[in-house]
C-alpha cells in the first residue's frame, strides 16, 4: 500500500513540475507552484520525515504561494513575451551548467547508500547519544538548536536580512504605490461576512496551535521555524479578511518590525552569555548545573527566538507588500 501511494504520488511531482514547466501564466504558475509544495510535503510524511514535511506544507504550499499572489495582483497574471530574437547565450549556459552539476554528482556517493559517510558515523552518533546528552525525544530539534545551533543562528540571521531587504526594495523613495493594483479593492467589493465570521472562530485556534508547535517541539514535530510561519499565517489571514488598515491597529508594523530583530538579539545574546560565563559560544551548559536541564533551557530560549523573528519577518514582508495596493488606492 506504501508503495502505491508513493507511486502516485511521484506521479503527481511529475505532472505537476511538467505543468509548471508548459504554463506562461503567472497566476497558475503560482497555484501548481503551491501544489507542488504540498505534493513535496506528503512525500515526506510517507518517508517519516515529518519535521521536513511540516516545514514545506506551512512554506511551500502555504505562506510562499501566498506572497506570490501578491506578487500577481501587482504586476499581472500574464507573462510577456520575449521580443527579438532568442537568448542564444541562455540556451548555451543552461545545459552547459546542468551538465557540469550532473558531473559533480558523480563523485557523490549513490543515493540511498548505506556505506555512505553521513551513514557510518555522523548519524549513528547523534541518533545514539542524542537521547544522553540533550533528553529530548525530538532528535531533530536537539540537532537544529543544539549539536548545530550555530548554522541556524545563521538561518535566522538570513532570514531576517530578507525582511530587511524588502523593506528597503519597497520602500525606495519614489517607487512605494507606483504600481497600480489588478485586482478589484476591497472597498470596492462585498464584506466576506461569512469568512469575516469563520475567521474569528479560527484565528485564536491558530494561535493556540502554534503556541503549542512552539514550544512542543522537542518532544513532537515543529519548532520555532513551523510556529513563526504558523502565527505569521494567523495574522495575514486577519489582513486578508478584514483589510491591512484593521490588521494594523491589531498588530503594529513598527512593533512587527522591530520584534524581527529581537528574535535574533535573542539568539545571538544566549551564545555571548556562554561566552561572558567562560563557556563556548551556544553552550548551553551555564544555564543550570545538571547539563540535560541546561540543554532544554538554551533550546526553549533559542526556539522562541527563532519564533519571534519568522513571525515577524513574514508579517514584516505581508504589510510591504499589501501597504503597496493600499497606497496605490488611496
């Protein structure tokens, strides 16, 4: 039965990234883009990677499809055609690159190898000693916010740089509401009373869930990264059904803007109190004498700061793309 399903579902990859590759139109580009991702995530779940596929399902089928409706409604569905003659120099350096990368995966172990590297020592490591050193039955997370808490520190950091980069792109000076909106404004439209109506039933729900992903994390699927994306999602849904002015009063742009960094302050300040203590930087072993409660109170501390900078970093990227139309329409 595994298999069947499996079968059908890469199947389904297949005539989805065929799809994608035909479609010209940028709004169902956008859609099969999201149904690729959830696709993508029910493929993991049958490979009981369930972290990865909670990821993708809130990102790729989720939040990222959305932001690039907002993209649609700015520029259009339609894509231009080229005009003049081919792009010769494109089609030259496309397969040429392909071919380069296919040729690197060569020297790759096979796909699936037991012999391996990850699979002779590294893995059997964590997957052994895990349980020992951290006390969490979650060994994913106690390898994001422990064993390598320095590369997603640096995550983070990425995705806070994104957040500030569209904020600079779209609030360049002459440039905010040049753009006039292709869709009908909100004003112009009927109140969505009924989804107005479901929404203030699901939101607090929503919010629940993600308090609960938060800081479940360690012993289920989730973490500060599924939490964010989840409670950022809460708020945008409010946006979308009550305008960006009302969601504004709800929820501050410049307190939005100004948690995104704190998230990380959060983060980074737990390595340099390590540090100040006489210990590594992200030792977490000077939170408390015994070494598996230390554990678990730099992973708390560090999962809400990854929390609190998605969250805010996607609210962030929603209110500049929506304070476009907004602007626009006034």
């Amino acid at each position: 039965m595994e298999l069947l399903v499996n079968i059908v579902l890469l199947i389904l990859l297949v005539a989805t990234a065929g799809a994608l590759v035909v479609v010209r139109g940028l709004l169902a580009s956008t859609m099969l883009t999201s149904v690729y991702g959830l696709l993508c995530a029910s493929f993991f779940v049958t490979m009981d990677a369930v972290d990865v596929a909670f990821t993708e399902a809130a990102v790729g089928a989720g939040v990222s499809p959305l932001l690039l409706l907002l993209t649609v409604a700015a520029i259009g569905r339609g894509e231009p055609r080229p005009v003049g003659a081919l792009p010769v120099l494109a089609i030259v350096l496309v397969p040429v690159t392909a071919a380069l990368l296919i040729i690197g995966t060569l020297d790759m172990p096979p796909f699936g190898s037991p012999d391996a590297p990850a699979h002779t020592h590294v893995a059997p490591r964590y997957l052994q000693l895990s349980g020992e050193e951290i006390g969490i039955p979650n060994v994913v997370t106690s390898v994001l916010a422990s064993y390598r808490a320095f590369d997603t520190l640096g995550e983070v950091l990425v995705i806070f740089t994104a957040g500030v980069a569209v904020l600079l792109i779209l609030a360049t000076p002459g440039q905010r509401g040049s753009a006039r909106p292709r869709y009908v404004p909100d004003n112009h439209r009927d109140p969505h009373t009924i989804l107005q109506i479901v929404s203030r039933i699901l939101i607090p729900f929503i919010l629940l869930f993600a308090l609960y992903v938060q800081f479940h994390g360690e012993y289920g699927p989730g973490g500060g990264f599924q939490a964010g994306v989840i409670f950022a999602s809460a708020i945008i849904l409010y946006g979308l059904l009550y305008g960006l002015p009302t969601v504004c009063r709800v929820v501050r742009p410049a307190v939005v803007e100004w948690l995104s960094a704190v998230g990380v302050l959060i983060f980074g300040i737990t390595g340099v109190f390590a540090m100040l203590s006489g210990r590594p930087f992200l030792d977490y072993s000077v939170f408390a004498d015994d070494p598996v409660t230390a554990q678990h109170i730099g992973i708390l501390v560090v999962e809400l700061g990854v929390g609190i900078t998605v969250a805010s970093v996607i609210t962030v990227i929603y209110y500049a793309f929506a304070n476009q139309f907004e602007t626009a329409e006034s």
